[in-house]
C-alpha cells in the first residue's frame, strides 16, 4: 500500500535514464563553477593574458564568435532529464534570445550571452547538474552516444554505462588536458552504429565476445576537418576491465607525438596518417604494455554502480501490436507519414522510439525556441519517463513512448511545430552555423539548408525520395559534416563570393562508413539548390526498387549523377 | 627564479648552467639534454646533476641515466603544450623514478595542482609572476576522477577526495 501511495509523489523524471549526481559530483561542478569565476577575475584584473585566458574559457565552452559570445554546454552523449530541460529553456530566455542551438556534438549552444553573465548561467546550469566543461578546447571533449541507447532493438550492450565512465575518467584528466587538439569519442553499442564512430578520435563499438562478456572494437583516428581520415580499427577487443587503460595508452602516446607546430597538423588522425597506423598502433601496444594493469582496471563494481543509474524504466506488459494505434494511422494519413518515418522499434514490446525533428521546413537546423524545448519537458513527462536525447544528426528522441501514446505524442509536438514528418529524408540537413556565426566561415551553410528544404517542402514528395542526408559546412573545417553527407555540400570563398561544392556517398555510419567525393566545380548560392534538385531527380530516374540515393549511387557510381550536374557547365 | 614546492617558495640548490658554460665547482647543477650527453660518461663527482628537457625531447631520452639524475626539468615552452605532463607520469610510472620532477617555462597556475597530480615536484615560477593564485590553485579542487600518481594503488579508479584521500 505504501508503495502504491507513494507513487504520485515521485517526480515524472524518477525513471528517466540518466546519472543522477551525488554529494561528490556536485561539489565538483560548484568548484569549477568557482574556479571559472575566479579566472574571469584575473582576466579582468590583467593577471592572466588573453592569449592565458582563451584556452581557460574554451574548457569552460566560452567561444567568442563573429558577433558575440558562444556558450556550449554539455549534454553528456546526449542524454536530458525534463527538469534540465526546463532549465535550458529558462537559460535561453534570460540570457539569450529565447532560444538555443542543438549540436551535432549532443550539446546545446547559446549564440548571444555576455561574459558577465557566464558565470552565473554555469551556476544556473549547476542547480540541475549540469555544465560546460570540455566542450571546447584541446581536451578530451563530450563524449557521444548512440541516441537510441537503452531503448534499441538490435542493442548489445548499453553505451551510455561507458559513455558515463569516460565522462568521469575525463574530467579534468591531469595528464591530458593540454593535449595537441581537440579529442572526441564517440561509442555504439549495436552492429548499427548511430554515433558515427568512424570519423571520431577514438570511436568504440561496445560488443560481446562468445561467453557474453563485454568488451569494446575500437577504431583510432577518424575525423573530418580540412584532410577527412575515417578511423582505423586498432583493436577487435579490448575486454572491459582494460578500456581506461588501453585509452589512456592512446591518448598518452598521441600527447607526446602529435603534432604542436600546426594547428591543422595537430590532430591524431594526421599523427596516424604520417606515422603509418601500424606504426603508431605498435607504440600504442608498447605503451599499453607497460602500463601498471591493475591501476586502471576498470572494477565490475564500477561499472555495476554507474549501470545502476541507467536501469529500464519500469515499462507496461504490453502487446506487441498496438490497436489504438492501428486505428489512428489508418484513420489519420499526416500521423501516418509521421509514423513512418519518425518511428524506430523499441525492444520492448508495445513501445516505440518516436524522433522529435528540429528541422522544420525553411526552418534552421536544431534551433529550439524556450517555449518548444518546455513544452518537450512536459510531453516526455508524460509520455517518456521524462526523458529526452540529443542525437548528433541535430534532433531529439522521446525513447521510450507507449504505441498507445504516440498519437497524442504527436499531436502534442504539432501543435509545437515539433511534429515534422522528415528523420532522414531530404530536408532533415545537418548545417553548421555558418557565415551567420561563425568567424571562420567562407560562406552562408544555414541559409542553403533553408532553401534545400524549402524547395522539398512538401512531405509526401520527400516521402517518396526516401532517405537522403545533406550535410552542409560553411568551410574545410567540416562542422557540418559534409564529408559523411549522401550529399555533401561545402561553402567556399572564391575572390571575395561565397561558392559551394558539392561532394557525393559520403556514409557515417560504420561499417558502410565513407568520405564523399567532389563532384566538380562549385555553384553559386541558387546554384546548388538547383544542383541538389538535379541529383534528386537523376536518382529517381535510376532507382531500382527499394533503393536509396547511397544504394543507386554505389550502384550506377558517380558519374551519371556528376554529369547530371556538371554537363550543363 | 622563485621555486614553488606544495604552494610555498623554497630554495633553489641547483644551479642552471648552459651548453657552453664551465661547470661551477661543488655545487649541483641543472644541464641541457645536449651538455648532459658531454658529460654523462665522465662525471666529475660531489655533486647531483639535474637535465632539462626541452618538450619535444623526451624522457625515453635520459632513461638509461636516471639512476644518476637527482632532478629532471620538463619544459613547457607554452603552457598550452601539454607535453611535459606525459613526461612526468612516464618517470614515474614506467621507469619508477623518485628524484625530483620540476616544471619549468611557461606556466600559469591552473596547471599546477595538474601537475603535482602527474607526479612534477616542484614549478619555477617568474617573480613578477608570483601571486597567491599559487597557493590557491592547489586548494581550488577537492575531488578527482582519476588516479594521481601518489595514490595509493588500491583505491578504485575514478572519483576520489583529494585531501583525504580515501574512496568514495
Ligand atoms: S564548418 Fe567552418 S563555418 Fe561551419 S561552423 Fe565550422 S568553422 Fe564555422
């Protein structure tokens, strides 16, 4: 009875899947709010120089943009409870312009905050366990996650248990903190990878091994940038007890031989690339080899009390087959089309994965307005154990929503704008900031994404495309990912006028994984929309049955779609 | 320059000497990797001898003298090149080394309690430089999520209070 009347006094985010801080995580997020504090003073004071400061800010996610300050704040492998969504929401409404920006890095940004303010919005951040630690800067960044995890049919193992460990075991790692770049994980724990593991630093796939214990394949230096590297793999099994080790044998060799005289030299793909992988693989071993074993053995008590915060809600016993949903899709064809393609199977029965698009039409991709990212908290309240994720393709995820549910879902999101029927179809654009943001930017990327998915506007005719991913960068340095895109598209600047380029079968996910070609010369801004709209139509007229755009295109190759493009030029 | 050893200012016994000056008699002194290599072979006794590494060089270089080094200065010619905090973990974890690790170059205080975690002694600090931040540093965190060098091995391998020390 006690049970039972207890109940309605738990919080709707008791069960969502997320680490819950104790006593001694959050001292430690008050003191590095404090610690911030105090830098900002001594910048402020001239103790510290600005070239001092920059770094210190960065690891704090203070970027300085082309028109203001950027505050990125960490979204551990992209997983939120609704209380810390109703914060970000209020963060955006206080200090920003009554909104934010989600990455493809599972984080969220604020493109218009003042210095002043930072430091209390860290402490905002702070009240709900949250903050922006090392989603800049030469470190060991937020480490990212399969966005479907916990909740996936074909999932193996559960990546956030390791996704948390490594969150923790690179915190203010002493020893590589000042390493020669920037340094991104990314690990999946199903023979699907949805965390782009290939185009990482490290990038693990969590698997089994034939008696069932858990160990990792991982893959080193991937990345895309200015010279794109998919990763190779380094190991096929690193068993659990040895992850930290093995990963502190990488990053220790990488500290010492990567690359410190130029920035672009400096990341761990180009130390793979010119020293050989097999060569810089075999100082990896050496050193793992030597390093005290039982030091950084990974304790299955560790991993058995981080595990304890990700345990399933407590799902209904329910059929497989939902008939209140039966009679809504039959009933309502806009819900339909939704289902069809903003949907993914759940392991449990009688519930689904359902993808909240923050790419409606003409609209910017992963912008959330404070109203709609409340109105988000509410509806995973009610529908999702309170729970939201981030995925790294700029969308977010209600995990674990009742089939009964998802029409109500649904219709909550229309009525936010939220309900746009397009997961990984034509208009669902990656597009990083932009000549709109970005002070290093050779060209407009949000503004061609709005055209693109403007001139697709209409659902049904992306329906019948099918999938096709556009990735978008405003330049080389590829935040957009335009490498991995089906079609890539990458804003250069051509004596003083923004051109694009367009790149064709680029895949991020492994084991298809591959870097994108380019296709010829760029095309002005109406150009490429042209372009792309040639490309779709090349594809349609070549497709075979049940074939999406990457399928035709590895199939026929590159060169009828080329000249489609280039043959009136 | 000032030499800091656990926030405070201590003193100096070994004294820099370049590639091309006399060794001064009876007193310990700090060498360049280069001199160090003139001179390994023929020591001339009653004194300790400390080399300084230059962040490309490193500490595999001095391995096989380590037996005869009293200090090794790891140097960071930026302080955003992180090299030297390999270095110190590679003497002491790999060769097993107790003599004394200092940093020296650039330096700014946020690194230091980083520094003292890797297992580095003692920092050389610029007069001017000198200011209570130092000491504070050392103070500014109460909790780790990694083992530091001077851990006792049993504790479990992330989140510790630094202080006392125990599991938590
Ligand atoms: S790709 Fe270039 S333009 Fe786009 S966000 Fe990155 S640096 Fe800026």
């Amino acid at each position: 009875m006690t049970h039972i009347q207890s109940r309605p006094n738990l919080a709707p985010d008791a069960h969502a899947g997320a680490y819950r801080y104790d006593a001694f995580d959050k001292t430690f997020v008050r003191e590095r709010v404090a610690q911030f504090r105090g830098q900002v003073e001594r910048r402020l004071s001239g103790a510290l120089t600005e070239e001092e400061f920059k770094p210190l800010r960065l690891m704090n996610g203070v970027y300085l943009q082309l028109h203001a300050y950027m505050l990125r704040i960490a979204i551990p492998y992209g997983v939120l409870r609704s209380p810390q969504l109703r914060q970000l929401a209020m963060i955006g409404r206080r200090w920003d312009k009554g909104y934010g920006h989600f990455t493809t890095r599972q984080n969220i940004q604020f493109n218009w905050p003042a210095l002043k303010d930072i430091p209390d919005m860290l402490d905002a951040l702070a009240e709900v366990d949250m903050h922006a630690i090392q989603t800049s800067g030469n470190c060991i960044r937020n480490v990212t996650a399969d966005h479907y995890c916990g909740a996936a049919a074909d999932e193996i193992v559960d990546p956030r248990v390791y996704a948390e460990i490594l969150r923790q075991w690179s915190t203010l790692h002493p020893e590589f903190t000042f390493l020669p770049r920037k340094f991104k994980i990314a690990i999946s724990g199903s023979p699907q990878d949805r965390a782009a593991v290939q185009v990482h630093d490290i990038g693990l796939i969590a698997t089994r091994n034939r008696d069932g214990a858990v160990g990792f394949t991982v893959y080193v230096g991937g990345g895309q940038g200015r010279s794109p590297f998919l990763a190779v793999k380094a190991r096929d099994f690193v068993p659990e007890a040895e992850l930290i080790g093995y990963l502190e044998a990488v990053l220790r060799t990488y500290n010492q031989l990567g690359r410190r005289d130029n920035i672009y030299k400096a990341r761990i793909k180009v130390t793979v690339h010119e020293m050989g992988a097999e060569a810089f693989l075999n100082l990896v071993e050496e050193e793992y080899a030597r390093l005290p074993r039982d030091r950084f053995r990974l304790d299955p008590a560790i991993v058995a009390a981080i595990e304890s915060h990700f345990a399933p809600p407590p799902f209904e016993a329910l059929p497989a087959r939902s008939a209140a949903l039966e009679a809504a899709r039959a009933a309502d064809p806009a819900f339909a089309r939704w289902l069809r393609s903003n949907t993914h199977p759940h392991r449990q029965p009688g519930y689904a994965i359902a993808v909240v698009s923050l790419k409606p039409v003409g609209g910017i991709p992963g912008d959330a307005t404070s109203d709609q990212m409340e109105a988000l908290a509410d509806l995973a309240d009610r529908f999702s154990f309170g729970e939201v994720r981030v995925s790294h393709e700029q969308n977010l995820v209600l995990a674990h929503v009742r089939q009964d549910d998802l029409h109500a879902l649904w219709q909550g999101l229309e009525a936010e704008g939220l309900g746009t029927a397009n997961l990984n179809l034509v208009s669902d654009i990656i597009a990083c900031p932009g000549l709109d943001y970005c002070a290093l930017a050779n060209a407009r990327s949000i503004p061609i994404a709005q055209r693109i998915s403007e001139r697709f506007g209409d659902l049904d005719r992306q329906h019948e495309i099918g999938e096709l991913k556009i990735k978008i960068s405003g330049c080389i340095n590829a935040c957009g990912h335009h490498h991995v895109g089906h079609i890539g598209i990458l804003g250069v600047d051509k004596k003083g006028e923004e051109f694009f380029q367009i790149l064709l079968g680029g895949e991020s996910a492994s084991p298809a994984a591959a870097l994108g070609e380019i296709t010829g010369p760029g095309f002005s801004a109406d150009g490429v929309v042209d372009a792309v709209e040639t490309l779709v139509s090349t594809y349609l007229a070549l497709r075979r049955p049940g074939e999406r755009f990457i399928d035709t295109l590895n199939r026929t190759g590159h060169g009828p779609f080329k000249e489609s493009i280039h043959a009136a030029a | 320059m000032p030499l800091l050893k656990n926030g405070t200012v201590v003193e100096d016994r070994f004294v820099a000497v370049t590639d091309d000056d006399p060794l001064p008699d009876g007193v310990d002194v700090l060498v360049p990797l280069e001199r160090w290599r003139t001179l390994h072979d023929a020591l001339p006794p009653g004194r300790r001898y400390g080399v300084r590494l230059k962040s490309h060089q490193l500490v595999g270089e001095i391995a096989p003298d380590l037996g005869t080094l009293a200090l090794v200065a790891l140097e960071l010619p930026k302080f955003r090149d992180g090299r030297a905090f390999s270095g110190a973990r590679e003497l002491r974890e790999r060769y097993h080394w107790q003599g004394e690790i200092r940093a020296v170059g650039h330096i700014i205080p946020d690194q230091y309690l980083m520094l003292t975690r890797v297992g580095v002694d003692t920092v050389e600090v610029p007069a001017e430089r000198l200011t209570d931040a130092w000491r504070r540093a050392l103070g500014e965190f109460s909790i780790a999520y990694q083992a530091a060098q001077d851990d006792a091995p049993t504790l479990s391998l992330l989140r510790r209070h630094l202080r006392a020390g125990e599991p938590s």
